[in-house]
C-alpha cells in the first residue's frame, strides 16, 4: 500500500489517500477516473459533512464535482493517519443539506 496524497480536513486531521483505496475507487466507479483532485477537495473544503452510520467514519461531500451533483467522500478514523475508503457520485442531496 502506497500513500498517494495526504491532505487535511477542516478539523485539522490528516487524511489520506491509499493506492488501495483508489483502486477501489476506479474500479467500482470508473466515473471518477479523473477526478482524485476533486476529492481530495472534497475532504479539505467540503461543502457539506456528516458522520457516516459505520463507527468512526465520516462523510464529505462536494458540490458540483465529478459527474453528478454531488461528490461523496468516505473517511475512517480509526487509524492514525484516517483514511479514504470510498468516494462516488451522488445525485440526492445530503441529509439536513440547506441549499
């Protein structure tokens, strides 16, 4: 495992990015083949978070990236760094989102 990128999010915790994790990515949802800068954004400047129903996860999403409204971004913060796990594109809005 390889780490691609590392960013930070807007609690100051590092993120990062696994050659694992974004093989999963462009294997399971190949829209997102050219969009590893947008959710990296996603993660430093979300437009919306929330905790997602698995322990010690979190969601972040962005707006307008990628192919479809919006750019779900999965977190687990159960290890020192935390971890990208997934990311895809989302048509709904989040839960609580105000637009």
């Amino acid at each position: 495992m390889t780490i691609l990128a590392t960013v930070t999010d807007p609690d100051g915790r590092t993120v990062v990015l696994t050659s694992d994790a974004w093989a999963h990515i462009a294997a399971q949802h190949r829209e997102l083949a050219d969009a590893r800068a947008s959710l990296l954004i996603a993660v430093q400047q979300p437009d919306h978070r929330e905790p997602d129903p698995r322990p010690a996860r979190e969601r972040y999403w962005l707006q307008g990236a990628g192919p479809s409204r919006w750019l779900r971004v999965i977190v687990d913060f159960s290890s020192d760094p935390a971890e990208v796990v997934t990311a895809f594109g989302d048509r709904k809005d989040p839960a609580g989102w105000n637009t």
